[in-house]
C-alpha cells in the first residue's frame, strides 16, 4: 500500500540527495513540506517579517511567495500595529 506519507518521504529524500550543499537539504525539505500542507502556513521573523510561506497562503493572500518573503504582517493588516 503506497500512502502519501511514503510519497513525502520518498521525494524528501530526493530532494537531499540532489543537494548539492547539505545546508540547502533542509530548506528544501521545509518547502516541500509546508507545501505539501493544505493550510496556510506562515514562519515569522523578527518584526513581524514572513520567513517562509507555503503555496496555500500565498494563494489565500493572492501574493508571490517573493513579494510575501519582502512583506510583514503589518503590511498584510495595517490594524495590526
């Protein structure tokens, strides 16, 4: 029986051993993850800045995951501040 966990982890692995660096295999593995997820998800830095967003937040927000990564919450709701 092949479930969705054995897909996500057979790409995970996929996924290292194309890493050419092994501090990227664990960024990538966090994407693949978070968009794997079908919620959205948001990792916030400091000041509020996003550091990581899924595909679903960005499709529930209606922006790239780029100009997510430039943004803060504040930007998203100004009334956060």
């Amino acid at each position: 029986m092949h479930t969705l966990s054995n897909e996500i982890s057979a790409r995970a692995r996929r996924l290292c051993v194309h890493a050419t660096d092994h501090q990227t295999c664990p960024i990538g593995l966090l994407d693949f993850a978070l968009d794997q997820i079908q919620e959205a998800l948001y990792l916030i830095g400091e000041n509020a800045h996003f550091v990581q967003v899924n595909d679903k937040a960005c499709e529930m927000l209606g922006y790239s995951h780029e100009e997510l990564l430039t943004m803060s919450l504040f930007d998203i709701d100004p009334h956060l501040s």
